[in-house]
C-alpha cells in the first residue's frame, strides 16, 4: 500500500522534539532522586554521632596516672562506654609519666570495651562497702606522677605521622598535672593550636583550678566536658536512627515523576488498527 503524504508533519516534528525534551528532563531528575533516596538510606541520620570525626585517625589520651583513684573509675568506664557505644574508629594513648601507643588510629571503637571492664564497678555491692574493681594491668608497674604533656604529645606525634587531614584527640584525665609538666604542658597546647588540632577533654571530676587553666590554654577549637557518671550497673543506650523522613518524602517525589513521565513523555508510535 503507497504511503499517503501528510501536510502537518513539520507540527509532528515539533511536538516530538517537545517531547524528547521532556523525557530528556525527567529522566535527568528521576536518576538525580534515585541517587540521594540511596544516599538518604546509605547514611540515616542517628541521634549520637561520634565524639570525633567519623574518619580514621582520631586518638583517646587516657590518664592512668596516680592521682586517678577509684572514686574516678566509673567516670572512666562511662566516658569509655559512650565512645563504644558512638562508634567511630580511634588510636589509644595511655599515660602516667611516660606514655605508650595501647591501639593504632584507625581501631574500631570496640576495641576500647576491654579495657573500660578493668573500670567497671561490681553489679552487687553489699551497703556501706566501697566496690572492689578489677585489678588493672597499669596499676602495679606503669601508674605513678602526672605529666600530661607525655600523651598529648605522643597523640600529636602520630597524628602527624599518619598526616590525618584533619586531627583530633580526646584527652580523658581529671587534670591534675604534675606542676613541673606545665611549662611543656602549654608548649604541647600551643603546638596544638599552630597545627589546627581540635582537642577534646573529658574531664574527671576536676578541680576548678585545674579546668579554669585548661580553658586558658587550649584555645577555640578545643572544648572541656564533664565525664558522666553512671547512676546503675545497666547497659549504655546505644544510639537510634531516626525516622527516614527524608526518603519518604523523596520517594513520593520519585513515585509522582515516574507517573508524570508516562503521562507526558510516552513515545507516539504508529500501528495498524486491529481488525
């Protein structure tokens, strides 16, 4: 059968390049919402986020000096706690008057809840006795004076080493340096500072004198906080993600502009009628 010649194909021609646009721009914007809807699902929001930058490198400076007594134990488990139960990945430093590397940057933050049992309190405690914690492995032979200046000093060395983009240390001790460490303490601290080093302190239980010194030397990007105490023997709460808002309200977004696409976009196609 001959083709029959149609004067109104430049008026087809037009609305089909109409039309291509528009499949063109919501093809575009429905992949754009494919990928932030996995994003939104890859990344949920969660109601604690680490206490450092979620990126390998960051170090803990724990304090097992002399001048840390039991009645500061269950500061130290609980602040340990909470960095396990936030996650992130983190190195250790422990120090006394000297200071060793207990876990390279980049350890999970699992790796810090054996060693937040040896601070742990009994769960039954008969009245009036003091709780008996475990004997730790820093007791007998690494504890003695306070020189903070050591761990800080060490956390700064191998943030270095391990040029991390972005370093940051959270320093756990009651504050009390030994006064013959200040003067290297501020040399450390003004270090800190050159070198663009966000520290964080949790301090346990500390003197006011000792906080009001720390406020002036540790400058903006620094902050001193108050350990938590934990009031009963049960578990730390770990954190929750909160509802997807976000996903929902692009997965409508996504269902309205697949419907748009078929309605608007569909390709004109030609045929012979049945019968």
């Amino acid at each position: 059968m001959n083709a029959i010649p149609y004067t109104g194909t430049a008026a087809f021609a037009r609305l089909a390049a109409r039309t291509r646009r528009v499949r063109t721009a919501l093809a575009v914007a429905l992949v754009v919402l494919v990928l932030v809807a996995a994003l939104a699902v890859l990344h949920p929001r969660s109601s604690a986020q680490p206490i450092l930058a979620p990126q390998a490198g960051g170090v803990v400076v724990l304090d097992l000096s002399a001048s840390i007594t039991q009645d500061t134990y269950s500061r130290i488990h609980q602040s340990l706690s909470e960095l396990v139960a936030r996650g992130g990945r983190y190195g250790l430093v422990v120090f006394s008057n000297v200071a060793y590397e207990a876990l390279p940057p980049g350890t999970p933050a699992s790796a810090l809840a054996p060693i937040a049992r040896y601070f742990a309190a009994p769960a039954n405690v008969p009245r009036g006795e003091q709780p008996t914690f475990p004997v730790n492995p820093w007791s007998a032979t690494f504890t003695s004076g306070t020189e903070i200046s050591q761990g800080l000093d060490l956390a700064r060395t191998i943030e270095l080493r391990n040029h991390t983009r972005h370093p940051a240390v959270v320093l756990i001790s009651d504050l009390a340096d030994d006064p013959n460490d200040l003067q290297r303490l501020n040399t450390v601290l003004n270090e800190y500072q050159v070198g663009g080093f966000r520290l964080r302190i949790i301090a346990l239980n500390p003197a006011p004198s000792d906080v009001a010194r720390f406020k002036g030397l540790i400058g903006h990007a620094s902050s001193i906080i108050a350990a938590g105490l934990s009031t009963s023997n049960g578990p730390l709460a770990l954190p929750h993600t909160s509802f997807p808002t976000l996903f929902i309200v692009l997965t409508v977004v996504l269902t309205v502009l697949l419907g748009a696409f078929e309605l608007w976009a569909a390709r004109l196609s030609w045929g012979h009628p049945d019968g």
